[in-house]
C-alpha cells in the first residue's frame, strides 16, 4: 500500500492508498463512496445536500470551517455526507452568522472529518482512478476491519438511496427566501422527495407554488387526487436504474400530460420513464463552477453540480421524442432535456444552487410558465 505521513486518524482508499491525518467531528469510523467538490464556498449546504449519502467528501478548497455553521444554511435537517476530507481545518471564526463551529457540527450529525491530508493529491488519484470506496477511522483501526467495512458497503451502483432519506409523509413546505415577501399562491406543485434540498423548494415558494411534499413511494393516484397544476422530482442519491416505483409512477404523470419538472436525479429519473438509459460516470461532477451550454441559445451558464450518474449519449440517439437541451462544456455530457415541446423538462445541475452561481435559475420560471398555459 501507498502511504503518506502518521498522525491520529486515516483515510484508506479501495485502491490502496492511504492518508495519515487528525480526524474531527464524530469519531465513528465511516465508509462510503469518496469524491472531490471543487466549491470554494458553502460547505454547509454541501454536507447536508442529501445527494451526498453514503459519500466521503474531498473539498479541494483548503480552509474549510472558516465560516462556521448556522441554522439556516442546512440543505436537510438529518443526513448528509458520510465524512469530508480536508487540507485545512478552522476552529475558530468572526463570521456575525455563525451559531456552530464545524468539528461540534458534524459530531452531532454523526459525520467523521479527517484534516492534514494533500486534498490535491487525493483529488489527482480520484480523476485517474475514478471515485471508489473509502474509509476514515482511527489510526489504529485495523485493515481487517477496514476490509470489513469495505465488504459491507459494496457499490454506489445498483443501490436505491432514495428510499432511504426520503420523507416518511406527506408534508406541506411554505417557507421562502430569507427577506423575501412570500406572493399569492398560485399553483399547486407536488414534489417527489427523492432527497429535496431546501432551497429548491424555497425558490418554489418565491414563485408562488404552494407545495405538498410526497414520499417517493408515493402513488400516482394519490398525486392526482391532489389536483397538481406541475410535478417536481428532485434530486436525491444513488443509482436512479433501480428505482422502479418512480419511474413507474413518471410514466403515469406523462401520460396525464401535466408539466414535469426534474432537477438531478428526478432528471435522470424522467430520462428513464422516457426510454432512456443512466450510466455511472468515471468521478461525476461535484462543484460549482461548471459550464454548461443551453443548445438553443447558444447561452452559457455557470452552474453548480452533483451527480455520479448521467443520461447514456446511446441512448439518446436511438430516442426521437427526446431533445437534449444543454451540454456540460467540461465533457459534453448531457445536462438537460425535453419532452413534449418543453412542457417536460429536465436540468442535470443544481439551479437553485445555495449559495453558488444563479445563472440558471430561470428553469424555475420556465416551469411556472408551463403550469400556466
């Protein structure tokens, strides 16, 4: 195995490698699929995005913590990251915002930190070797229970995450934007929690959407008896292949001919109900400033990301139904798409993204204008 130097923890990849360094937070040893995010700001939204389950994040920015954590910056109020990986951690801050320093943060959350670690050098393994699984424990964990760890954890491919965090009931969400007077409800959205960050759902409200929150297991009987003006599918985790009830369900919704609007994987989820197909991508795209071109206007927006899995370019070929709308000007992948003249959409990166580039955001108007016609 490839080591670096000795300290009090260690992080310890599928592949061999091996990184010494002090550990903070909880002091739980955890497994879980590691990647790099390149965001140079807002951590805190970054670990508790629910997309991030059964991950270890590698931030490329080398001071995290330098902010502190407050109570209104949480993309979800339980679950998040497995772990992050760090160059640099910092205990104290000035920031007027700050309720929580990071170590105490993530302790409650039962997420496990590891600092001291050449994070460009990690970054480096992952985009040659590809995101694997990874372990953070203390330095005397033993490679007997590392393996173990490993064993138990398998694959991010072929796992249904969203089931797993999605909400276990029906609830109503009528919180906007700090500051922001909320306007006159006009549409009634019902959004398929597959993993919904909080500020996809704030930006709804800024829009007059009264929203019902469902479980992703939700019936598409029991949606319509909701008499929904627009579907949202938000974003969530893991592999969307296995995740039959929802696509079953987006085929129902399709077929009723109401506006459909998905963000990450209900994007990659919609792309499925439509015939085509996901792949898993070598380290997938995590950051927030990635290019993405709108194929129609010739625009470019910056965008934020987060997904390990994207629309198969096959099977888009072999697909007349289906426009891909924007590309990733990083590997031309496929960021969005569209399905009866647009009244159908989907969008692969994060337009709400909080705090990040707000280039995008006009995808929510775009879904309002839908509902309205």
């Amino acid at each position: 195995m490839k080591n670096n130097k000795s300290s009090k923890g260690k992080l310890t990849l599928k592949s061999g490698h091996i990184f010494f360094g002090e550990t903070f937070g909880s002091s739980e040893p955890q497994v879980g699929e590691i990647i790099f995010n390149t965001s140079m700001s807002g951590y805190q939204e970054v670990i508790t995005d629910l997309s991030y389950t059964d991950q270890i994040i590698c931030f490329t920015y080398p001071h995290i913590g330098n902010v502190g954590t407050n109570d209104e910056d949480l993309e979800s109020f339980t679950g998040g990251c497995k772990g992050i990986v760090i160059r640099e951690t910092t205990k104290t801050t000035s920031n007027w915002r700050n309720k929580e320093e990071l170590s105490s943060f993530l302790k409650k959350k039962n997420i496990t930190g590891i600092s001291g670690i050449d994070t460009r050098k990690l970054t480096r393994i992952l985009r040659e070797e590809g995101s694997q699984p990874a372990v953070i424990a203390q330095e005397e964990f033993s490679d007997e229970k590392i393996q173990s760890l490993f064993n138990s954890f398998g694959d991010l491919k072929g796992k249904d995450l969203a089931k797993k965090v999605t909400c276990q009931k029906n609830y109503n969400w009528d919180k906007g934007s700090i500051g922001l007077k909320k306007p006159k409800k006009r549409f009634k959205v019902v959004a398929y929690d597959f993993g919904v960050k909080h500020n996809i759902l704030r930006l709804l409200v800024d829009r007059g959407c009264d929203i019902e929150v469902v479980p992703a297991k939700t019936s598409p009987e029991e949606v319509l008896k909701m008499n929904p003006d627009g579907i949202f599918l938000s974003n969530g985790p893991g592999d969307p292949d296995p995740c039959d009830y929802a696509i079953s369900s987006i085929k129902t919704m399709l077929e009723k001919k109401l506006p459909i609007f998905g963000i990450c994987l209900g994007h990659q989820l919609l792309g499925l109900a439509l015939g085509l197909e996901t792949e898993k991508m070598k380290f997938g795209h995590h950051g927030a400033n990635h290019p993405v071109k709108d194929l129609k206007t010739n625009e470019v927006f910056i965008t934020s990301q987060n997904h390990g899995f994207t629309i198969s370019e096959n099977s888009v070929k072999n697909n007349n139904n289906v426009e891909v709308t924007h590309r990733s000007l990083f590997d031309n992948t496929i960021q969005g798409i569209s399905y009866e003249n647009g009244k159908v959409f989907g969008f692969q990166g994060h337009p709400e993204a909080s705090p990040g580039p707000q280039d995008i955001r006009k995808l929510f108007d775009k879904f309002l204008q839908n509902m309205s016609t």
